[in-house]
C-alpha cells in the first residue's frame, strides 16, 4: 500500500476509524489535516467504534459525499472485539466487549466469540479495502493494533488466537504497513501524567505517520508538540474539552452528517 506523497493536490479529506481517530484532543487525521489547509475535513471517526461501524460509514460516505478523484480517504481500523449497535436514533459505541458498562456480563459471557468477532472483521476488512480500491479517489488504511496477534482485550486465558482467519484474508492483511501499536506504542510511556487516559498524544501521531512515510512539515510537527505539551500540563481531564475546543466543535459538525 503506497502512502499518500502529495498532499496538497486534494479538495477533500476523510478520516475514519475510532477513538485514536477522533477524540477530545488532536489525533493522527489533524495532524494529516494540517498537511492540507485548503482540503475540507471530514473526520468521521467514533469513539468506541469497531470496525462494523467504521466500515458502514466508509460506504455512507461515499454515499452521501461521492468520492472523487479529488479526495483522499484514510481508514484506521480499529480492534476486532467490539459491538456496534443502533439503538434508539444512535449508534451504541462503549468499545472493548470485555471491558464495556453496556453489556451485562451474563449477556457477554453466553455471546461474545473472540473467534466470531474476527470471523466478522477480517471479512468487513477485506470488503472495505477492496470497496475503497474500486473507487476514484485515493485511499489509505492502517491498523491501529495487529491483527495477527489477537484481541489483547479477551479476559480468558484460555482463549487461542485465531490466526487462521488473518491468513484466509492474508491478501489484504499483508498489504497494511506496521501498526501504530507496533512503531509507536509496543513500550509506550504516556507523554501526560496529570490525568488517566489510554489514548496516544499528538506527537506520537505525528511519529507514526512520519513512519508510515508521510512528508510532514516542520509546522505540523510544532502543531503536534504544542498539544502534547497543553496535555502535560492538565491536571483535570475534564477540562480538555474546554481547552480542545475545535476538536469537539468538529465531532458534533461531522457527527450529524452520518447516521
């Protein structure tokens, strides 16, 4: 998979994924954003997404938007033990199925299948992928966490990585470049401590797509380092959507465009 060299020839720019794509601080989609200041943004990335809604939402997307030749999309997909549900006008995104405070924990115990849930992603995957190649416009996916290793997020010992489904799709698998867990976060020590959270800091975005190949400037490295360093000095993570006020301002204009 070719990553992406000339930025500025774009009108339009889509970003999917979770989380670690949108969030109440900048993730990997702004620093990519900043590289194209005349491009639209459209970050249409959930929190607690998994990767049913990320791929749902490539399609409506396109449906709504009509991708051109003019766009470039990028998708992070996510990890593969998560239940997206629409439910009453929303869609029910509280991420890791073992670790959520949606679901009773008879209702997981009795149906969630790490087996079944990579039965279902690795195909959502290799559809999404091959969809996004049939388009015009240009795309580029990543993995936020490697497949090939399992969940990470089962809470049984017992539970045996089913590596046979990733080398069923392995033509697609093998096109992803190193996850952002494996360049970036395998030995990972937060850049904040003034507050508990498990998502990466704008910096370390930024290093990753510098990784994967993308020519970023010295402006947008200073944009990366200047939130990350607003992070260390937050005591109160309840004040970080005050302080990232574009970021929420952003997620509340993308989210009513999709369902």
């Amino acid at each position: 998979m070719n990553t992406p060299t000339n930025l500025d020839k774009y009108k339009r720019f889509f970003a999917f994924g979770c989380s670690f794509t949108s969030f109440m601080w900048p993730t990997w989609a702004d620093v990519i954003s900043k590289e194209m200041p005349n491009a639209d943004f459209f970050n249409l990335g959930k929190s607690g997404s998994g990767n049913l809604l990320v791929s749902l939402r490539i399609a409506e997307a396109n449906a709504r938007f009509k991708f051109t030749e003019d766009d470039l999309v990028m998708v992070m997909f996510t990890t593969y033990t998560r239940e997206d549900r629409w439910v009453e006008s929303t869609w029910l995104t509280p991420g890791n199925i073992y670790n959520n405070d949606v679901y009773p924990k008879n209702w997981v115990k009795e149906f969630a299948d790490e087996r079944g849930y990579m039965i279902r992603d690795a195909a959502l995957i290799d559809m999404s992928m091959k969809y996004l190649e049939m388009l015009p416009c240009d795309s580029f996916s990543m993995l936020s966490v490697p497949f090939s290793t399992g969940s990470n997020e089962c809470d049984s010992p017992e539970t045996v990585v089913p590596t046979d489904i990733i080398k069923l799709y392995s033509e697609t698998f093998d096109k992803f470049k190193p996850s952002m867990y494996e360049l970036e976060l395998k030995n990972w020590d937060v850049d904040y401590k003034g507050f508990s959270d498990g998502h990466p800091s704008p910096i370390r975005y930024f290093s990753y797509m510098k990784k994967l190949g993308f020519n970023l400037s010295v402006n947008t490295e200073k944009y990366a380092l200047d939130a990350t360093e607003t992070l260390k000095n937050i005591t109160n993570r309840n004040i970080i959507p005050f302080i990232f006020t574009d970021q929420d301002s952003n997620i509340s204009r993308c989210d009513k465009l999709m369902f």
